[in-house]
C-alpha cells in the first residue's frame, strides 16, 4: 500500500493544541527528544508563541494528509543557499507509512523550487536507525561524524548528510563540514528552536 499523499503548509494558531497533543504520548517525546517533564498547558503555550513569533531563521511547515496534520518540517539557516533540514512525524501509530520519507521529499522540494537553496544538509543519531535510513533513502550523501549525543538514553554520535540542488545557482554557502578535505572535519554546531529542554532534533 502505498503511502498517503503529503502536502506542506503553514502552521497556524489552531495547530496548536495538535502539535501540544503529541506530548501525551511519553514514548513518542523520548524517540522524539521532547521533554517528557512539561504539562499540556506549558507545550500549548509553547506552539502558540513558536506559531505567532517564529524564529527569523527557521521555516517550519506542517506536514498535511487528507485533512490531518501528521507532521512538520523544519528548514533552519539563515544563510541565504543552505538550509537545514528536520522532519518529524507526531501521530507514533502512523510511523513505518513512508509519511516521514513523503514529507521529507516535499521538504527538499519546497526547498529547491520555493527558496530557491543550492544545498540542504541533515544531521541524525547513529543509533536512530529510522532516519539514518531516511535519509538514505532521500539520495542524500554522508558527508562525517559530528558530535556526540544521546538516544533513548543511549550515548551515540551524530551523522552527517547533504544534497545538492538539481540547478543550482553560484553560492559560496556551503552546510559545515560538506565538501571538505576528509570525514574527520570540524563537527556542527547548530540549534533549532523546541520545547525545553531543547531536544538535539525534533
């Protein structure tokens, strides 16, 4: 069976109480790096001001199906031809649908064709096998190791990812670490704006 069609979309105020819902589910916040110490009303005060007041570098879209919000994606950087890239899908009984490598797709196009980047770049945990494969799946090349990390309360590592657009436009932007002499370049250092604790990636 072939997955659901994803359509992305801005997120807006009445979002909210969704995307604040999913922190119910505690073993989705722990796969997810959510905080698992918030009540409802402190994730629902969070989305309506992340919704109202987003962060200037960061574009975040809701990942749709059928009438559902299933997800979102997240594009962070301020430099104006590389874009990070996060996906999360929020409801834990539709994983293993191909809904995350759907939205991810339409991530990297909403990327190439609407922001016009030459490069959008991934990191995940080596011990998150689900989106190690996702992003292989996507096409995108390794580029290194970066940074140590946890999951599931497990130490592990990050890995890093990058592809290029079709056509792309003269940049000297480039993701950190991509296209340098070797796998043993400078690690990342990046942030992206969630709920505190602010989890590695969402």
């Amino acid at each position: 069976m072939s997955a659901p069609e994803i359509r992305l979309r801005p997120l807006g105020v009445a979002d909210a109480p969704v995307l604040a819902g999913w922190a119910k589910d505690r073993e989705f916040c722990r796969e997810a790096g959510w905080s698992t110490g918030l009540d409802q009303d402190a994730h629902l005060t969070f989305w309506q001001r992340h919704i109202t007041r987003p962060p200037a570098d960061l574009v975040r879209l809701g990942a749709v199906s059928g009438e559902d919000l299933v997800g979102y994606v997240d594009l962070h950087g301020s430099l104006p031809r590389l874009r990070e890239l996060g996906v999360l899908i929020g409801v834990r009984d539709r994983w293993g649908q191909g809904l995350g490598l759907q939205t991810a797709r339409a991530a990297l196009a909403h990327a190439f064709q609407v922001l016009h980047v030459d490069e959008v770049w991934a990191e995940t945990l080596d011990a998150n096998t689900r989106s190690v494969r996702l992003l292989r799946r996507l096409g995108m090349q390794e580029t290194g190791r970066g940074e140590a990390g946890r999951f599931l309360g497990q130490p592990t590592f990050y890995r890093r990812f990058t592809t290029e657009s079709p056509t792309p436009a003269q940049s000297a932007d480039r993701a950190p670490g991509a296209g340098d002499c070797c796998d043993r370049c400078r690690p990342l250092s990046t942030a992206v704006d969630c709920p505190p604790p602010t989890p590695p990636r969402r």
